[in-house]
C-alpha cells in the first residue's frame, strides 16, 4: 500500500526544530521523508491532500492509565488507545496500578497479551517498584518485568521512605531502567483533596499541601545522585519542585520530569465543585502555574504527559471531597496546550512537537522517528489540523472517562489523522 501526503508543514528536528513544506510517501510501515513526488512516476493507492497542517512524529504519553488488567469497567487497553490514536498519540506508557499488579513476570503477562490482543497504538507498560505497588512493602521481582517495561513506577501512590527508594534505585540502576516517581510524602497529607490554598479556605476543604510532593522529589534527586540511577519525576504540579529539579539538572543529576496540561492552563481558582476538577496531585496555585510554565520554557520540565486516569462516572459523581482521583487527557491535550500555550505565544508549535513527541522518545529510548527530515523511518506519524476551531464535548471521547475539567470549552487546534507503522489508525471524517 502507498499513500501519499500532500503539501503538508512537516516536522524536522533541526536546531529548536521547524516546519518544511513537502510531500511524503509511505509505503507498508515506512515514510521517505525526503521523496520528490514531482520527479516520480509512481502510483498510489491513496492521496491525502493536506495544506496547512502539520505532519510529525507520532506524539507520546510516557504516563497514562489503560486499566486493564483489573479495572475494565473504567478502560480497556482497546478504548484507551484508541482513545490515545484520537488524541494523535502513537505510543502510551501504562501505569501498573492494575490488579493484578505486574509485580513480576506472571502478572505482568496478563497485561502484555492484552495489549498484543487489543492494543490500536504500540503501548509499553511500567512495571511496579514495590510488590503491592503502594510504596511500602518489598521490592517487586523487578529483574523478571525488566525486559518488556519501559521502567518502574508504583505510580498513583509515593515510595515512603527514603530506604526503599534507595534499594530500588540500585536496582533499577542494575537492570538499566528508570525509576518513574509518583512523588507524595503520605505523612504530609492531613486527609487533603485539591489544592492547600486560597480556594480550599475559602471553601472549607481540606488541603493536599505543596510540602508532600516537594519532600519527595528534594528525597529522590539525592538518592539519584548518591546511586547514579536514571530518574523522572511525574506529573509535576509546585513551583518548589520545578526549583529542586532545576538545581538538579544543573548538578548533573540524571532527573527528567513531565507535567500534564491540567497544571499549565488552570488554577485552584478555576475549581468547581466537582468530581471533574479532581486529581492527583491537584491543581496548584496561580504562583506554581507560573512557574511550570518557566519550567516548560528553560528547558527544567522535559516532557508533557496527560495522566489519563479514567474512572467510571459514579465515581467521578461525588464531588470535589468524595470522587475518585484522576481525570482524562489523551483526547485534549493536543488542543488544550495549542490554544493555551502555542496560540498565547508562550512556546512555538516546534516547541510543543518536542515535548509531546521528541523529548518523551528520546529520554525514555522509545522506538519511533525523532525527525521527518531524511532517511526512512517508521511510519508512526500524526497530522494536526493547527487552525480548526471545536468544542470539547467529552461525549464524543473514544475513553471511557468522561471526566475532564475542560469539558465544553472551545478550543483551536486538532488531530486530523494518526498513522501507526504506516496504518490509518484514526482519520478525522
Ligand atoms: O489523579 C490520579 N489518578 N493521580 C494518580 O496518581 C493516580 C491516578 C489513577 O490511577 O486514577
């Protein structure tokens, strides 16, 4: 099969990166970024005309909850992907709190042949760090999950005490994978729910501190550097931590992060009560959204992921005290962050192609193109409309999860087509 992609803005990772008008041919898995359609006598099965959009590497999510095995009712890997497929995504990290959780081989194979069964984009999963994936008991049998994850998390929940981290450091360092950190010191909780702010007092809700997650991170850069491990902190939400993992970097500490868009576009001021306002950590302060965003532009924050955290609707029904943490992003993100972050001038669509795309693939060894600029290359790529305006309406969601705070906000900027090893795995009709 051959397609070609016609007069498109296309991606090439020169420099801060930039956009080149030209054609591409895919033919089966494979794109020639630098095939002359003029000067060929070629036949195609299939034309995309496609002036004034982008085509670029297939965006990543090294964070996001497909919930199977365990919670079906609230994802599946087929809804989740292709979920992920609509949001432009071509490759997803999934987090291991599943039941069972892939605290080894066995129960990390459940998983695995359900994404061979299921999957519409390529997904790698996390294996845990700890054996009950609650930051708190023994190490899991990380040397029998090594070779199929992408690295180990016991993401939703913080690894406790500095001790366990440590163990696990070493032997994350030992087996040459990343420890990904949930960062949440649980003694500095005080039965919090959103943010310990303005919006909390005013409303008499009880507040999930800066401190809890800022501890952690201060815990965790030191053990990186005292081990030598590979380390990437999640969803990152406090100006403190931005600051910690800036010195970090500057001391050589082998440290990335991610941030998701719910903390670069909103504060606690913008909460209502509820359940869609609800995750894990909250939505901070307007002094933290400042300084995520200067973490986003000097280079500190490396990476965007969504921390698509689907749950069903009655658990999302209860308010900003009673729901379940954790809302869904795969299908926004795109769009949230091209009209919050690219159309206010506050970073270039270059910008937002490496940190959706280039960084995540980069720092975590993700196989996919790093550039469309020459060679031949695996096709998983995406086309963005960058101009089209919509409306959010999260019943339109290929997720499950409905829960989205941003749910009937016009936005400017969508996903027109994303291509995984050279199939059409979704196409905007
Ligand atoms: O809001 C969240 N939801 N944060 C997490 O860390 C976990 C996630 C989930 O699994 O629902």
């Amino acid at each position: 099969m051959k397609t070609l992609l016609k007069n498109a803005k296309v991606f090439e990772n020169k420099g801060k990166g930039q956009f080149v008008k030209k054609d591409l041919l895919i033919d089966s898995d494979k794109l020639t970024p630098d095939f002359d359609n003029e000067q060929s006598n070629c036949l195609y099965d299939r034309v995309f005309e496609l002036k004034n959009k982008y085509i670029i590497p297939g965006f990543v999510d090294v964070h996001v909850h497909l919930r199977e095995p365990g919670f079906f009712y609230k994802e599946s890997i087929r809804t989740g992907t292709l979920a992920g497929a609509h949001g432009g995504y071509t490759t997803v990290c999934t987090m291991p709190n599943l039941n069972p959780p892939p605290n080894n081989l066995k129960n990390l194979e459940v998983q695995l042949e359900i994404i061979d069964r299921d999957a519409v984009i390529n997904v790698i999963p996390y294996a845990t760090i700890t054996m009950s994936g609650n930051g708190r008991s023994e190490l899991a049998d990380m040397a029998s999950t090594a070779p199929y994850v992408i690295g180990f998390s016991d993401d939703g929940r913080g690894v406790q005490t500095g001790d366990l981290m440590e163990e696990a450091m070493l032997v994350a360092k030992s087996l040459n994978k990343p420890i990904v950190a949930h960062c949440e010191d649980e003694s500095l909780l005080d039965g919090g729910y959103i943010h310990k702010g303005e919006y909390a007092k005013d409303n008499s809700h009880r507040g999930i501190s800066s401190e809890s997650e800022w501890v952690q991170v201060a815990r965790d850069v030191e053990l990186a550097a005292k081990t030598g491990c590979k380390y990437h902190v999640c969803h990152i939400s406090t100006k403190e931590t931005v600051d910690i993992i800036r010195q970090a970097k500057k001391s050589g500490v082998d440290v990335s992060c991610e941030t998701a868009p719910h903390y670069l576009i909103l504060t606690d001021m913008d909460l209502k009560e509820e359940g869609r306002f609800k995750m894990n950590p909250p939505i901070r302060s307007m002094e933290d959204r400042e300084a995520l965003i200067e973490g986003i532009k000097d280079g500190t924050i490396d990476m965007i992921a969504t921390d698509h955290a689907p749950h069903s609707s009655k658990e999302k029904s209860r308010g900003l005290e009673k729901s379940a943490f954790g809302i869904v992003g795969l299908e926004t993100s795109f769009a949230l962050l091209n009209t919050y972050l690219v159309q206010k001038g506050i970073i270039t669509p270059e910008e937002l192609v490496k940190l959706m795309s280039i960084n995540p693939r980069e720092r975590f060894n993700i196989p996919g193109p790093r550039t469309l600029g020459e060679g031949t290359v695996i096709c998983d790529i995406t086309v963005l409309d960058p101009n089209k305006i919509w409306t959010i309406d999260s019943e339109e969601f290929m997720s499950k999860g409905r829960a989205t705070p941003f749910d009937g906000d016009e936005v400017v900027g969508k996903v027109s087509a994303t291509f995984v090893g050279g199939i059409l795995k979704y196409l905007e009709v």
